[in-house]
C-alpha cells in the first residue's frame, strides 16, 4: 500500500501574488490550486464566521493556527512571555479559542488545557 503525502498551504507565505490579497482570497486560491488544507497562522484580519464559510464552501480543512501574536506591524511575535502583558494575553487567548471553535480545528482541546493553566 502506498501512502501519500499531504500538504497544507501557508496563507501567511503562499498566495500572495497580489498585494491586495487577503486571507479569503488566499483561502480560495489554494482551493483552486488543489489543496484541501491550509494553515491560517495569524487568521483575525478575517470574523470567524466569514472564515468558517469559505473554509466550508471550498471544502478545505483548517489545519493550524497561531494564538494572537500582539502587534505584528510593531515587531510582537508573541506576548505570552512578558509579565506586564499577562492580562492582554489571557483577553486573546479567549479570542483565539473562539477561532478554533469556529474552524474545528483539533487543538481546541490543547488549548482549553491551557487556558486551566495559571499564566
């Protein structure tokens, strides 16, 4: 029996022809370019219910995700290691989980965990 590799696109790297394409967009041309799962390192650009549709309507399968990474345009690539930023993480962390609900994403569970976890 022979096993076949599958391969996720990375909106955040892959799809970016045009400067203007956003994650909806992303999503769509890799359905269209034959992928059935994508990763959405950094989602929140887009409502969870928006994303969820399209990943529906192009029958794609969601398969990671990144937690909130603070201000990306201010060089944060995550804030759950500073202190002073406990409270902000925990707010985002909720918002996170709340995409995963929405995208059915397996590491849901991973991440109520985590969130039973004294930060």
């Amino acid at each position: 029996m022979q096993t076949m590799l599958k391969f996720a696109a990375n909106l955040d790297i892959m799809f970016m022809q045009e400067a203007s394409a956003g994650l909806v967009d992303r999503m769509k041309l890799a359905a269209a370019a034959g992928f059935k799962g994508v990763e959405t390192p950094y989602p929140y650009e887009v409502a969870p219910s928006v994303l969820a549709s399209v990943k529906e309507s192009c029958g794609l399968e969601v398969v990671s995700m990144n937690a909130w990474p603070g201000d990306r345009t201010a060089g944060d690539h995550g804030i759950s290691i500073f202190p002073e930023r406990r409270e902000e993480f925990r707010e985002k962390l909720e918002l996170s989980v709340t995409y995963l609900k929405v995208l059915l994403l397996f590491i849901t569970f991973y991440i109520y965990f985590c969130l039973k976890v004294k930060f």
